[in-house]
C-alpha cells in the first residue's frame, strides 16, 4: 500500500474498524440486507506528506450504488453551508453571468442552485440523484468526474470560473488524475473550491463514525496544501465550517492567476504534525475503541432491564457505528428518518434494523433514543422534544458515550 498523494511506501497504521459494508447500500425491507460487500476499514497514516488514508479503495460502482439514497438537500445545516458558500465566493471571485460554474459530485443539485441567478451551472453526478436535480431546472451530466472528464466538460461547454467539490474531494480514486482533470476544466483564472471534513476535528470530536469507504482521505489543511502544490494549485483562503461536525472550505487558484481579491492573507491555522501528530492519532485509537465498548455495554444494560432502544436519522455516520458496535434488530428495533426521506423502508447495511417514518418513534415512545447524528445534538434534541419524543438520548460517539435526560 503507498500513499494516494506522495507515494510513499513506508505508512503507519492507526485503526481498524473492522470489515463493514458501503455505509450507503442500503437494501429494501424484506430484501437480504447482510448478502453485501464487506470490506476492511483501515487507517494509515503517512509521515512524508501528513496524509491521512483509508488502506481499501472500493470500487466506485459499489460504494455510490444506482439506488444511493442520501439527498444534500434534506439537511437544513447543509442548504445553508451552501447559501452561505455561494455569497463567499461571489464576494472573492468576480463572477459574471456568462462565466460557468461546475459542482463535482452535485447530488440532487442543492449547492448549484444558490449560483443558478448568478452564473451558467453544470452538475456531474453518477447516481440516480442526477434526475432529482434535473427536475429542479439543474442541468447535470450523470457520470463519474474522472481523469478526462474536465477536459470533456471543456470542450462541451467551456472552461469554468469556479469548480466547487464539497464533500466529494476525499472520495475520489486516481487524486492525481482527478486534480489534472480539474485544471483543465478550470479557467485561467478560475478558481477551485473543495470542502472536506477536517481531521483535527474527527481527531478532537472522536467522529470515528466518519471513516467509512467513500472517505479515502481526511484531510488536514498541511496534507490538503502538499497535495495540490504538486500540482501548481496554490492555496489563498481556507475557512472552518460546521458541516458534517467539522470541515474545512479552501480556495485554490492557479499559482499564476490574480482572479481573487489579492488582500485577503491565507489563515494560518495551528495543526500537529510528525510525531505529534502520530501520538494524537494513537491517543484517537484507544479512545474509540473505549467508546464502543462503553456504548455496547450501556445497550446490553438496557436490553437486560427490558428498555426499548431505537435509533433517529441514518445518516451515512450511523452505519459505521451499526458495523463497528455490532448492532442488530437484537439491540436497536428501529432507526427513525424524518417524512420524505429516501431511506424510509430500508435496512441499516448489513442488518435488519428497519428505517420508518419519524412518526413511529412517536407513537412507540421507546425509552432510549441513540442519536446517530449525535454531532448537531444540541439542535435535534429541542426539535425531537418539541415534536413529543419523552424518552432519554443516546449520543453513541461523544467520550464517556453520553445520556441525555428526559425532558421535565
């Protein structure tokens, strides 16, 4: 195994989370949910460039299924990262009406939308997702963005001023080409924009719940720099946001290009490297291994003293607590997803703990609640207690794995 960024042989191991399935192949009710892919989670860690890896890069095809349920759209902390996204970048980028641009990885078109008044838009899209988006007025070509896709999407419809990756950048296999590709989609004076989670917040938070097959890299803003400058992509502005728990928004330019506003300085940000950053990774290691234990310990507890258990929300984190604590329909009788949802009447991969409508955890009322998007607890809990949910919480990743109390 070699670094996907610097090539290096000579790598660390840091975790293994054991052998899951794609956290987003999820199967209809009543359709076998455990004949799935199971593949191994392993972390590595690469003292040359400070990048962090995933060891097993799975085929695309089987990790963003056809059927891939997850619409950026449906998470309100999402829509507005992007509002917010598109006034930055209008403000750093002088953007005209006839200018392009172009979302890699667009979903159901969410992140486009907000530039849909200002600029010419193009979506690339593999999954299904592409015809929600198309239904929305955003034109999107359903493929993969690969090695020649830039220069296709050139030709076609011309270079783009900006080209935006938000939570697709790790994702992708063949970085290397994947960067040369977008060069040659970029104006020569566009601009690139990508969000990923941030690693010293996965490290800080104790997300281990974010390792998972789509996620080959976790970046750093130092590995994310060492990698784009092998490139002649230069880094000028770099922002933390809150989505997914913690990411990172950076902006790179062309070294050359002037297109931005020159009076803006890079934001130097603090961050652990060598050996200090290897002690935290290890440090990261045993905690999570504490916290699954402590949190299958409180089930079993539970489960013994007759509690009813479900889970609320699915997203792609709650699959890796599922694989890596070794929940079933045993533990957990259900996961709640709110109205609409495209993972209602679906399994948890590789289980046979069912996703229902949000309504049956209120009509049910089960005592403990695991709360898989545990991350924006502080926003979910007021809205469940609103909505008449009674029981305690379960926030399954936080140290100490946290309950949370009924309400009065």
């Amino acid at each position: 195994m070699q670094c996907q960024s610097c090539n290096n042989t000579d790598l660390t191991h840091v975790l293994s989370l054991g052998y899951m399935p794609p956290v987003n192949d999820m199967r209809p009710i009543n359709v076998s949910a455990t004949a799935q892919h199971w593949l191994p989670t392993d972390l590595l860690y690469c003292s040359n460039c400070e990048l962090v890896q995933l060891e097993c890069i799975a085929d695309p095809e089987v990790v963003f299924p056809a059927h891939y349920p997850y619409t950026s759209g449906s998470t309100k902390i999402l829509r507005d990262n992007f509002v917010e996204l598109a006034h930055e970048a209008c403000d750093l980028i002088d953007l005209k009406k006839d200018d392009l641009v172009v979302d890699i990885g667009s979903n159901d078109g969410t992140l486009l939308a907000n530039f849909k008044d200002k600029a010419e838009i193009l979506g690339v899209e593999p999954t299904a997702i592409a015809f929600v988006a198309h239904r929305r007025g955003i034109r999107t070509e359903r493929r993969f963005f690969a090695r020649d896709t830039g220069r296709w999407i050139a030709e076609k419809y011309g270079q783009a001023k900006i080209v935006t990756a938000a939570n697709v950048f790790a994702h992708i296999d063949d970085i290397h080409g994947i960067i040369e590709s977008i060069i040659d989609l970029m104006a020569d004076d566009g601009v690139f924009i990508s969000e990923s989670h941030y690693l010293m917040t996965l490290i800080e938070r104790l997300q281990y719940d974010t390792i998972y097959h789509e996620h080959l890299r976790y970046y750093s803003v130092t590995s994310l720099r060492n990698l784009l400058k092998q490139h002649g992509l230069h880094i000028f502005y770099v922002k933390r946001i809150p989505t997914h728990g913690g990411s990172i928004r950076v902006y790179a330019r062309k070294e050359k290009s002037s297109a931005v506003n020159s009076k803006l300085s890079y934001p130097m940000m603090f961050e652990q490297t060598g050996d200090k950053l290897l002690a935290k990774l290890f440090a990261f290691a045993s905690d999570v291994q504490l916290s699954k234990l402590n949190l299958m310990n409180a089930l079993y507890l539970i489960k013994r003293s007759g509690g009813k258990i479900c889970g609320i929300s699915a997203p792609s984190r709650a699959s890796t607590v599922v694989s890596y604590c070794r929940l079933d329909n045993s533990l957990v009788d259900f996961v709640a997803e709110v109205d609409g949802s495209l993972k209602i009447g679906k399994y948890m991969p590789g289980t046979d703990i069912p996703v229902v409508n949000e309504q049956e955890l209120l009509e049910r009322q089960p005592d403990f609640a695991i709360l898989f998007s545990w991350h924006i607890a502080d926003m979910l809990i007021p809205k469940l207690r609103e909505k008449g949910y009674k029981g305690q919480f379960i926030l399954p990743c936080a140290r100490g794995m946290r309950l949370e109390t009924k309400a009065a």
